[in-house]
C-alpha cells in the first residue's frame, strides 16, 4: 500500500468515526426530544382543549384528566400562553410574581394567603383577560404569590365560579352561559 493510499485510508476512517459518533448524537437529541414531548403530554393532556361555541352562544370546553389526576390546561392571560391547573380550593386565579412581572401586572393591596406551603405574602391584581378554550373572561380577580413555582397557574374560583361543570369519569366539561 502506498503512503498516500494509507493516508487516504486513515481519513476516510476518521471520517467515517465522526459520522457515527455525529448520528449518535442526533439519535439521543431526538429520543430527549421525544421524551420530553411524552411527559409534557402525560402533565397536560389538554394543550389545546377540546372546545366549541353553540349556536345559543355557549362556550364548552372538555378537559382530560392528566396521570396524577388533575386537570391541568393549557389557556391564556391578557394574550400570553400558560398553563392552568384547576383548583377549586384557590380563591383567586394565582399567578408567580415572575409570571405577574412577564404580565405587567400592577400588585394591589398586600394581604396574607394560605397555600398548601403554609401562609406567604400575596398582592391582589386583576387579569384582563383569561382565556380557557372558547371560555373567555374579562377583569378576573387574581393574586400574585411571590414563592410560586412560575410554570403553573392555579385557576381557582373567582374564574371557576362563573361556570357549569359537569364531571363524569376522567373527563371534566365546563360550559360558560
């Protein structure tokens, strides 16, 4: 073998390492990817709820409920994408103080709020628009919790109370006149 056919020889096997050392890489992204894509869709199951407006005018929105057996949703406040969490034992809408900045909330009058990590500082605001599906609702009272996690919003009932829910099995529909 010739000298340059042995350099010739030892590239193209350098190369050829390279190329599957480079597909091993684009296949473990891709699986991370997928992955992530799994869980996301196991934690919310409801990214884009079912919905519908009936002729009468009344917004339906059908929720699924998620491995852990919650209702967790995807929706919007004033036009930005977030994900609720149903909690009929939250007074307000609550939001993360880094959500509420994201939102330019103003914070209102300064008050003491019990949650499941004990009683913490909260601020009263107002959400100018909540959106859940074809459910919309204007001027929402909410409340700003500095130590909450900023992935979450926690709809509770001053958005719950205005509507008709009906639970059978898994499935969660709310209906709003």
């Amino acid at each position: 073998m010739s000298e340059y056919s042995a350099e010739r020889h030892a590239g193209t096997r350098r190369f050829g390492r390279g190329m599957i050392i480079a597909a091993w890489v684009v296949l473990l992204i891709m699986l991370t990817y997928g992955f992530n894509g799994y869980l996301e869709r196991k934690e919310n199951p409801n990214r884009n709820p079912q919905s519908s407006v009936s002729d009468q005018g009344v917004a339906k929105v059908v929720l699924q409920r998620n491995a852990r057996g919650h209702y967790v949703a995807s929706g919007r406040i004033n036009g930005v994408r977030v994900s609720f969490l149903l909690d009929t034992g939250a007074t307000d809408v609550a939001v993360s103080e880094q959500l509420a900045g994201r939102l330019n909330l103003r914070k209102g009058a300064a008050a003491l709020s019990r949650t499941a990590n004990g009683t913490v500082r909260s601020w009263s605001t107002i959400l100018d628009e909540v959106q859940l599906g074809s459910i919309r609702m204007q001027g929402v009272r909410a409340s700003i919790l500095p130590g909450m996690a900023a992935s979450e919003v926690l709809l509770g009932m001053s958005f719950l109370k205005n509507l008709e829910w009906l639970q059978r099995g898994d499935e969660l529909t709310l209906r709003q006149f």
